[in-house]
C-alpha cells in the first residue's frame, strides 16, 4: 500500500457539527489499520491526515466519504507521499 496525505481546509461554511463525524472517520480509518497520523493545523484553517491506500483513486474516496468534506464544511487535497 502506499501512503497519501490528506489535507483539509475549512470553508466559509464550515460548521463545528460536522467534527464528531470527521473523528468518528478518523477512528474508522484506524480500526482498518489505514489511518498512520493526524491532526489539525495550529492555525485552526483546517489539518491533515496520513493513510494507506492501494491507489489515488481510493484515497481520494476516503477523503471524499468524511463528513467534513460531504457537509462543505472543509476542502480537500490529496498528495500521494513518497516516504522513506
């Protein structure tokens, strides 16, 4: 599996409501041993979160099923990371 970057930012209609569900993703994803990191930015503009995925294509689709992405509340970009 490789490892991509999901970074988060927060919209001009971001909503508070939608964080216990993007957690709630987030634990998700580790249960299934794909989460590796994460955390918010210390700016509050939004955060990150490192994951295992077989390619882009599924990354892209785990950052599109969090909450935060699906209400509007946050933007999302995906980098495959090459790490060492």
């Amino acid at each position: 599996m490789n490892r991509y970057l999901l970074i988060t930012n927060r919209t001009e209609s971001f909503n508070s409501a939608d964080i216990p569900g993007h957690y709630e993703h987030l634990e998700q994803l580790k249960q299934n041993n794909r989460l590796e990191l994460y955390g918010p930015f210390s700016d509050v503009s939004g955060g990150a979160y490192l994951i295992k995925a077989e390619s882009l294509e599924e990354a892209i689709a785990i950052g599109n099923a969090d909450p935060l992405i699906k209400s509007g509340s946050s933007t999302l970009s995906v980098k495959e990371w090459l790490t060492k």
